[in-house]
C-alpha cells in the first residue's frame, strides 16, 4: 500500500510541475566596467537566454536574473547584485530552441575600485510563475562567467601594486606611522568614506585633509604632532564600518 500511495504521488508530482531547460548562452554585456567618482559603476546587462527544453515558455511567465563579482586577484566575491534577484516578466512565448535577452540598463553599484581590476562577472537565471510551477531539467546551465575589466576613475592599467589589504579591503600604512599615516580604499563608496583617528579616550585627534586626498581612494593624515603610543583608525565606506589598531612611533 505504501509503495502505491508513493507512485501515485510521484505521478500527481510529474503533472504539477512542467519540466523545462532554460539556459544562459552568453553574457552580451557588460564587456568592461567603467566607473567614476560621483555616481559610482554602472552595469548595463544584457544576457541571452535560450528555452532548450521541449515545451513553450509563455507570454506572462517571469525570468528571475542575479550577478555575481569576484575579483581574480583577490580570489574573493566583491559584489552581489542584488542580494536577491531581480524579475522580468516575458512579454512574448518563447518556442523551443527560441531566446530571449534579458536587457537593463539601470543597474549600478555605488562603489568604484582604486586600481583598475580584473574581475570575472558571473550570471544565473530561472523561469518562474508559470500556472504549473516549472522544474528545471538541467540547472547547470542557468549560470554563465565571463572575465572583464573593471576600470577605475582615471582608467589607469590593471595594477600589479603588491598593495596588503585587511579583510575590508583597506590597506592602512605605514604601522607603526611616524609623520604620516596612508589610507587606501581598494573599493570606494561614491561620496560616502569618511576617515577618522581616536585616541583611547575616545576622542578624535586626527582626520585627512580631503582637498589634498591624493586620489578618492586614498588618504594622507598628519600624525607629526601626535604622541606615541597606541590609536583607533575608523574607516566608515558606505554602510561599512572598519576599525583597526594604529601605533604612532616617531
């Protein structure tokens, strides 16, 4: 009995959900990555898609669509985007062996790099919200990877700078400091850093002159006239919050 009552419910499964093969051919855009100081990074998208199952997509159905940075330096994801997906809903059917391009033109990230970086820009999509839910046959196509490079401001080449940074991705130096401390941001919110040394009392002793920031990225503080010993470095990025210890030693 038990066997049967499992059979037939495999048998309503198969008829509840439709079985599809939705796939990502190529990413046709971004091809690189400009950036600027005021507004950050745009990403213009455009991704191919192709139904390579055996039954129509129809007209209402909803593409489902995310990106995904790492930077190939660092080994290390660098951007979600966004932290869920973003929807489409398909305007036309979709035959089999037919595609269909996912286009959008309003994605962008706040942040752009201090170096220009080599970055590989990866893309996942799903169909969802037909009248029987799809299944898909073969998921291991509904992502795709293309490598790209992510320019900075002044679009200077891809640096081999042996540059260390924290967990952050800021690079605070030289530690111990004598007359000058460097801050550098790997990747900079658009008008939104802002940089600030306390004591251990709490109280704020020294900040960078911004309007001889050497770059958006990178900060000089004053620290001749401090005395020795032990300081906090807060680095706020955006909604990022950094702290780190800074020793002062002249």
């Amino acid at each position: 009995m038990k066997k049967i009552f499992t059979l037939l419910l495999i048998a309503l499964t198969s008829l509840s959900f439709a079985q599809v093969d939705w796939a990502i051919k190529s990413i046709i855009e971004p091809t690189e990555l400009e950036s600027n100081t005021s507004s950050g990074t745009p990403i213009p998208v455009n991704l191919e898609c192709e139904n390579r199952g055996t039954s129509t997509i129809f007209t209402g159905d909803t593409v489902i669509y995310n990106l995904l940075m790492i930077d190939l330096k660092l080994s290390q994801v660098i951007a979600q985007i966004p932290n869920g997906f973003y929807y489409q809903v398909i305007t036309e059917d979709i035959p089999v062996g037919g595609t269909f391009n996912i286009i959008n033109e309003n994605i962008s990230l706040g942040s752009y790099p201090f170096e220009s970086r080599d970055v590989r820009l990866g893309a996942t999509s799903y169909i969802m919200d037909r009248t029987s839910p799809y299944l898909d046959s073969d998921s291991s196509n509904n992502s795709t990877f293309v490598d790209i490079t992510w320019w900075n401001p002044q679009r200077w080449n891809v640096s081999v700078e042996d540059v260390k940074y924290n967990s952050d991705n800021i690079a605070v130096y030289p530690n111990p400091a004598n007359d000058q401390l460097n801050v550098r941001l790997l990747f900079a919110e658009s008008n939104a850093v802002n940089i600030e040394l306390f004591d251990l009392t709490g109280k704020v002793v020294a900040s960078p002159n911004r309007n001889q920031a050497i770059s958006p990225n990178q900060y000089t503080i004053d620290v001749a006239d401090l005395s020795k010993g032990v300081y906090i470095l807060k680095v706020t990025n955006g909604t990022k919050v950094s702290t780190s210890k800074v020793t002062i030693s002249h």
